[in-house]
C-alpha cells in the first residue's frame, strides 16, 4: 500500500493498494478490503493539534491528580514549599542577630510567629531562607538517581549482552561501596558549598540499586508482544524505548524519584547535623544542630520550640512527598487519561470534532 498524492497545508491524503492482478484499488474500497487501509475524512489545524497535545498532556493529568486527595493535598504542600523558596524569600527579610529577645516562644509575639532563638534571630526567617537551597539540593540529588538508573537500567535490560554484563558489573560495584562512609569521604575532600554539588555527592551511589530494579521490569517488558511487534515492523531502538517501554516504567519511575527527594532530604539534614559537611546558618539541619548544642533543646521547654521547628518542616515535606507519589500512579494509566482527555474536550462525542483526522481500522 503506498500514498499518491497528499494535498498541501493538510492532512488529506488519499490511499492507493496495488492487489494481486496488478490493478489498485484507492480511498473507501483500500479501507474496505485491508485490515490496515486509513481514510482521512478531515483536516487537522494546527492550533487543534496543540490542542489535542495540551489536553492530553497537560490538562488530562491535572484533572487526573485534583481528582485524587491524597495527590491534590500532596501538590499543595509541594506547591506551597516551592512558593516559599522562591517568593517567600522575597517577602520575608534575612535574620538578623538582635532583632527580636532571645528565646520568644512561638506566636507569643507575632512580628516573630515561630519565636527566636538564643541570638534574637527570627526563626521563621531562618526557615523561609534554609528553603531554597534545600530544594536544589532535592532536584539536584533526586534528578541525578532518576537519570542515573533509568539509563543505566534500561540500556542493560533491553540491550543485553555485553552491553548488560558491562553495566550491571559496574552497577554491582557500586552496590557493593557503603553509602554513608562513601559520601562522608567525598564531602570532607571537596568540601562543597553549592547545594546542586551536595545533592549529587549525596546520591553518587544510590542510584545503583534503582537501576538494577528498573533492568528487572525492563527484562520483563521487552518480552511483551507489542514490544516484539515494534521490533518486527522495524521501529528504532530509541522509538520503542520511549513509547514502548518507557510507559510501563513511568510510575515506578515516578515513585522512586519521590523517595529519592525524601532521602536526600534526610541524608543532608543528618550530615548538616553531625557537622560533615560545611556550615551554614541557612539549613534546617544546622539550626537543628545549634538548638541542641548551644541551647539545650532537648533538656528544655523553653528551648524546644528552636528544635521543633525545622523538624515540623522537614516531617510536612516528606509527607507532602508521599502524598503526592501515591496519587500520581493512576496519571500513567492509560484507560484513566483516555477518560480525562475525552472529559476535557466537552465536544468530542460519538462523533468526531471538527478538524480531527478519523481513522478508521478493520481487522
């Protein structure tokens, strides 16, 4: 079957299938007679094509995640993290020493809501200012696993061969390299200031054992029959990867990249904590540390509230986090966003839209 003729600044095109006497049959009898003969009964904009992509896209899994509570309550915590690293910056001053009495309980005075530590800072500020490079540190640590494993774990499971038995060697190496000792090893040599740098060294290794779990699904799924059909109909490597594979990994992918950006949250506020990695005034982890170091946090109500504060803030994100993995599995269902894409185009029903190509498939 091949194509004579497509009319420009369309997507009209008429079909021609040369049949066994040497004559061809074109338009509704190539669609008739062939289990894959496509008629074009329309015309497709561009300005519908965005908009199909956008439903799809963008507004099919908006509608998927505000439907589900644990996900709508999720992305309002991340969402409100996110405006306080980036806004509240802006519209909360820097702490200063001796701008409020020492020690001021919490909401005892409002100009302070969070009270102040044993220096007069304002702990509130110090904990809207801490924000920003705590969610650099996040991405940076939680991107780099993610990357890390989906490439190495998926070139080895659908590949094979020696390009498997090169990676996963490394990849067991890896594994086999304590995390913690590594990391406090790499972070006393480079001494690093800049929190996408922290990120990373806190995660240099952890991405080891998620690409080997990520290899395993990609094992499983190369066998499936779709995927082998894509491979005999001569689609590239890289095409079924992405549209083939890459689908089914999705919300384990999505999960895990969650519980990435919850152990990097907790693996640098514990070595903020014990003093490994450089000092800085601006980190919950140090705040924590100078609670329980200079004001006795742990023996003293009237010093509590310094410790309680960033360990409050430290345990909503995580939730938020949580909350958040476990409501975005249904987004990469592929019967849920049907649903919700159709749901989006109040127009679409038993018949097409206007401007949408219709194909139409027999077999």
């Amino acid at each position: 079957m091949k194509r004579t003729d497509e009319t420009d600044g369309t997507n009209t095109m008429s079909i021609e299938e040369t049949v066994p006497d040497g004559g061809t049959i074109t338009g509704d009898e190539a669609s008739a007679d062939t289990p894959f003969g496509t008629v074009s009964s329309g015309t497709m904009s561009r300005r519908d094509r965005y908009k199909m992509l956008a439903n799809e896209w963008v507004i099919a899994p908006f509608k998927i995640l505000w439907d589900d509570w644990r996900a709508r309550v999720g992305t309002l915590i991340i969402l409100a993290y996110v405006l306080m690293g980036t806004v509240g910056v802006r519209l909360v001053d820097p702490p200063r020493v001796g701008e409020g009495d020492r020690l001021v309980s919490p909401f005892e005075d409002m100009s302070h809501p969070l009270g102040t530590d044993n220096m007069g800072n304002d702990i509130f500020a110090q904990i809207v200012h801490a924000t920003p490079p705590m969610l650099e540190m996040i991405v940076a640590g939680a991107v780099f696993t993610t990357v890390m494993a989906v490439v190495v774990g998926t070139l080895s499971g659908y590949k094979g061969g020696w390009t498997d038995q090169l990676l996963m060697t490394f990849n067991d190496i890896l594994m086999t390299i304590p995390g913690l000792p590594l990391v406090i090893v790499i972070a006393v040599i480079l001494e690093p200031r800049s929190p996408w740098l922290v990120g990373v060294i806190i995660t240099v290794n952890a991405w080891a054992g998620l690409a080997r779990a990520i290899r395993s699904q990609v094992l499983t799924l190369r066998e499936e029959s779709y995927v082998e059909a894509s491979r005999l109909m001569g689609i590239s490597t890289p095409q079924i990867v992405m549209k083939d594979i890459m689908p089914g990994l999705m919300p384990y992918i999505l999960v895990n990249f969650v519980n990435s950006a919850r152990s990097v949250i907790f693996a640098s506020v514990g070595l903020y904590f014990l003093g490994i990695l450089p000092f800085t005034e601006l980190n919950w982890g140090v705040m924590m540390n100078l609670s329980y170091e200079t004001g006795g946090a742990l023996y003293t109500w009237e010093t509590a509230h310094w410790l309680l504060a960033p360990m409050v803030t430290i345990v909503i994100l995580s939730f938020g986090l949580i909350l958040f993995s476990q409501g975005t599995d249904r987004v990469f269902n592929p019967r849920v966003r049907a649903r919700h894409t159709s749901a989006a185009d109040p127009e679409e029903g038993d018949e097409d839209m206007s401007g949408e190509v219709a194909t139409h498939i027999r077999g």
